[in-house]
C-alpha cells in the first residue's frame, strides 16, 4: 500500500480506478471529479455514457475518458419513471452494464459518480467482480428525492457498494437515515486554488463593461436556476436594496427549472427590480466573475449536499453570505468566515448583505479570515489524498 499518491500514481502501482458517471454536462459532482481524476487517470480512466461538455474538459485535461452511450429506452426511465418505461429499459440496461463490465475488468475497482452510475455501476461490478465505491453527491431526503428514487439508491448501495464516500456529513447523515448500511467516509470537495486567485484590475474593468453593469454594489449567485436554489429568496431580498445589482450565473437545466427561470425573468422585470438582476446563463469564468462581485451568496432553501460556490466564494476571498443547513454550516463559520441565514428568509439575506455593503472593512476581515480556513480545509490536494487512502482500503 502507497502512502504518497504521487509516487503511487507516477510508478503505475497505483489503485487502477474506472470512474462512471452517466452525465457530461458540467455539474457540481462532474466538476468535482475533473479536478479529482488526475491523481488517478492514467491509469484510471472516466467512463461517460452521455457525451457533452464534460467529456471535452476531461480531454483537454489529459484525463483518458471514453463514451458508451446509454441506449434510449435507459435515459427515458429517468424521465418517465415508472413501472412501464422501467421494464423496457430492462434488456438496454443489462447490455449497458455488460459493456462497462467488460472495460472494467482492466481496473480494480469500478467509482460511481452519480446515482444513475450506481445503477449501472452495480450491475457492472457483480458482471467484472471488481469492488463498486459511490461517491454520494445528494442528500437522499424528502426535500430532494421521492421514496421510490431513495429507496432504489439506498437498496443498491446496501447490496453492491463496499465504500461510500459522501461529500458531507449532512449527507451521510441523510444516507444513514434513509437505511444506508456501508461503510461512510466523508470526503469534502477540493479546490485548486490557484485557480481562485485575484484577477488584473483591468481584466474587472473589462468584464463590468462586457455585461453592461452601471456603477454600484453587486452581489453574485451562482447556481443552476431552480428552486431549491432559492434564486428567488434573492430577488425579493433585493428589492429591499435598493441601488444593489444581482448576478444570476447559471441557467436551467430541466423542464421545471425552465418554468421557474421564466418567473424569475417576470419577477426581476418589475418596476422595484427592473435592471437590477443580470441573467448571465451557465459561465465558464467563475472564478473571474467572483472577483466581480462584493457579496457572494447561496439561498438554497433545501439542505445544500454540499455547496462547491460556497468554498470558491471564500477561495476568491469575496464576504459570503450562505444558507444555515446541509453541507453549508459544515463550510462556514456563522460571523468569523461568512453570515449564514436561515433557508427563505428574505429579510435576513437583506440584512445580511446590507451589513457586508455597509461595513466595507469587516466584510474584508470576514474574506481573508474565510480565505485562510478554505485554503487549509478544501485544497484539492488534500482532496485527492483522503480519497486515495479510503480506495487503498478496498482494495486488498
Ligand atoms: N458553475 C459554473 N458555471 C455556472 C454556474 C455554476 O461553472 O454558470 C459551477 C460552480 O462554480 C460550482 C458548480 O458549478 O463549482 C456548482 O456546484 P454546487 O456544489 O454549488 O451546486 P450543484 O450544481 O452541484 O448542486
């Protein structure tokens, strides 16, 4: 067994990992695993079973990745669920698992990054007889997930997972409620933070002329337009601040978020509103747009899995203003490295960010305070350290 990661890694005696995850769009989890996959592949490599932009970045990162595209009748059965569409996606399914059996037998242990991957991914591992480790993005609550879909998760972990490696306590915590019998380590996401690093002034300038923002504060949000982001606990919080402008980064990615991202356009067109908030879509700058603003704040209004814009907020040393419950309040330390706010409460986010405005010096003491703590708790490379020492544990 290897204690340094990187000489395990270099002499090719390291754990052969084969990640699985069934999106390639870049979500918080894929994001996750592009910065975590490079201390493993090579000789790892990630398995897509859609094809996207994930797919390009790990490329372009020299991550060896390959697609085996879900057959139709499988990605529908998320869609539709039920018993009809589950059936047919039934043979689909088998022969799925049977290709991505058939690439693993080359690696030890098969590292689900989804919960659609856990489906394959442990029918795969019973195929290959290679050991299957989930990495748990969710909360498996009622507030996230219907019984069926936490059941079907929890069933599947119990029967073929050896390790769950969850991305917070608060959902461990979640996944032990729900009857989840594995083995649990809790492994936060980690950052490059190079990456997090103040940007040229002109670079700023440049950008606040792109996006055509007239001078005044800007708080910033980044998420995926859907209400369980509370985008719109924002908007009403600002239309207690008057003069204050909004960045929503991020766009909508499913039917119901389209309907509320819609809303969200209707409401910020108001009169109390109107120019104030800046749809700007799903962005590649983050840590740019970080630099941009004076306030960072989350408003998730259900327990947060794990909450990645949190940290870079921190990273970016940008003052952040977060949602107390899930993996939120194991980040932020309420009045010493940001202001946590309870989940909806439209007066206490106008307050908050009002109190960061107001008091320029103290909200600057709350970033390098928060600065400090995120480099020491969520660098990648500790990250990446944790996971490989739980995966040396499963393989004999
Ligand atoms: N993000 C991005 N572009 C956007 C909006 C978000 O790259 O326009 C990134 C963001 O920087 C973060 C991730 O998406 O790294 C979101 O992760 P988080 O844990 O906050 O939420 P999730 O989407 O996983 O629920």
């Amino acid at each position: 067994m290897h204690n340094d990661i990187a000489s395990a890694s270099s002499s090719g005696s390291g754990v052969r990992v084969l990640f699985l995850d069934h999106s390639a769009a870049l979500g918080g989890a894929e994001l996750y695993l592009l910065d975590l996959a490079p201390a493993f592949a090579p000789p790892g490599k990630v398995l897509l079973l859609e094809e996207g932009p994930f797919y390009e970045k790990l490329q372009a990162a020299g991550i060896p990745v390959e697609v085996i595209i879900a057959p139709e009748t499988v990605r529908r059965v998320a869609r539709e669920a039920g018993p009809g569409s589950a059936l047919r996606a039934a043979p689909g399914l088998l022969g799925l698992a049977w290709r991505v059996a058939r690439k693993a037998r080359a690696f030890d242990l098969i590292y689900a990054n989804s919960q659609k991957a856990l489906i394959v991914g442990s029918l795969a591992a019973r195929m290959a007889r290679r050991p299957l480790v989930w990495n748990l993005h969710d909360v498996l609550s009622a507030a996230h997930f219907s019984r069926l879909n936490i059941r079907l998760a929890v069933t599947l972990a119990n029967q073929s997972v050896r390790l769950v490696i969850a991305n917070s306590e608060a959902s461990r915590e979640a996944f032990r409620q729900a009857g989840g019998r594995p083995p649990v380590v809790v492994v936060h996401n980690g950052f490059d933070v190079q990456r997090f690093a103040p940007k040229p002034p002109e670079q700023i300038v440049a950008l606040r002329q792109a996006l055509g923002l007239p001078p005044g504060p800007v708080v910033g949000l980044f998420s995926r337009l859907a209400p369980w982001k509370g985008q719109h606990v924002l908007l009403e919080a600002l239309a207690q601040l008057p003069g204050v402008q909004a960045l929503l980064v991020g766009e909508a990615l499913f039917q119901d978020e389209q309907r509320y991202a819609q809303q969200l356009r209707e409401r910020a067109a108001q009169d109390d509103l109107r120019g104030r908030v800046h749809f700007l879509g799903f962005r590649e700058d983050v840590p740019l747009l970080l630099q941009l603003v004076d306030v960072v704040v989350h408003t998730s209004i259900a327990p947060e899995p794990f909450g990645r814009v949190i940290v870079e907020g921190m990273l970016a040393r940008r003052p952040v203003v977060a949602t107390r419950g899930g993996g939120a309040v194991e980040i932020v330390r309420d009045g010493e490295t940001g202001l946590l706010v309870p989940p909806g409460d439209v007066q206490a986010l106008a307050a908050a960010i009002r109190r960061l405005l107001d008091h320029p010096e103290q909200a600057r003491q709350l970033a390098e305070a928060a600065y400090q703590d995120a480099c020491m708790r969520f660098s990648i490379e500790a990250t990446r350290r944790r996971v490989w020492h739980a995966l040396t544990e499963v393989i004999p």
